[in-house]
C-alpha cells in the first residue's frame, strides 16, 4: 500500500504535463482550422481526431503512471494544467500576436496607400 501512495506525486505531475500538452494540442488544431480557412468537414474531423487523441493518451498515461486506477485528483490534475494553458496561451501569447499582426497590417496597407 506504501508504494502506491508514494507514486502519486509523480502521477500528478505526470498528468499534468499531459494535460499541459493536451493544451497545445488544441492550439494546433485551431492553427489548422484557420490555415484550412474554417472548412465544416476538415473542422469536424479535426475536432473528432483531437479529442480522441487527447482521451486516448490521457487513458494511456493513467494506465501506464497510475496503474488504471481512476482518482479525482488525476483528473482534477490533468484539466486544471489544461485551463491553465489555455488561459496562459489565450492571453499571454495570442493577444499580443493578433496586436502585433494587426499593427503590421496597418503599416502594410498605409505603405500601400502612400505608392499608389
């Protein structure tokens, strides 16, 4: 019983991570969804094929760390990281890179403006 109790630690840092990943995973989803221009049947499928891939190697890692034993504080672990990316993502990096995206677009258009 000793040595199940000492690897939990090491299953919620795991897990963690995995949620973290999890994360990223996401991220570059909605790349491919904008890059693809928001087609329904590629954001569909991808939608599907993520979130398979996301439960299956949540699955995976479960088994593999935590012996297939279901307890709350690995799924409380795996999707707190997940929120935690998400909103770490959402607005440390994607907004200031839409500002800077879009204060280029403006210089862009104002270059354009001036050679024509």
């Amino acid at each position: 019983m000793l040595f199940q109790t000492l690897s939990q630690p090491f299953a919620f840092l795991s897990l963690s991570v995995v949620g973290f990943l999890s994360g990223f995973l996401i991220d570059l989803k909605n790349i491919c969804r904008k890059i693809l221009k928001n087609n329904k049947i590629i954001t569909i499928f991808l939608d599907f094929f993520v979130f398979f891939l996301i439960f299956l190697i949540y699955f995976i890692f479960n088994l593999k760390i935590n012996f297939g034993e279901f307890r709350i504080f690995s799924i409380l672990s795996f999707f707190l990281s997940f929120f935690i990316q998400r909103s770490l993502v959402i607005n440390f990096v994607a907004k200031p890179v839409v500002k800077c995206y879009n204060k280029m677009k403006e210089k862009c258009n104002a270059k354009r403006k001036k050679k024509v």
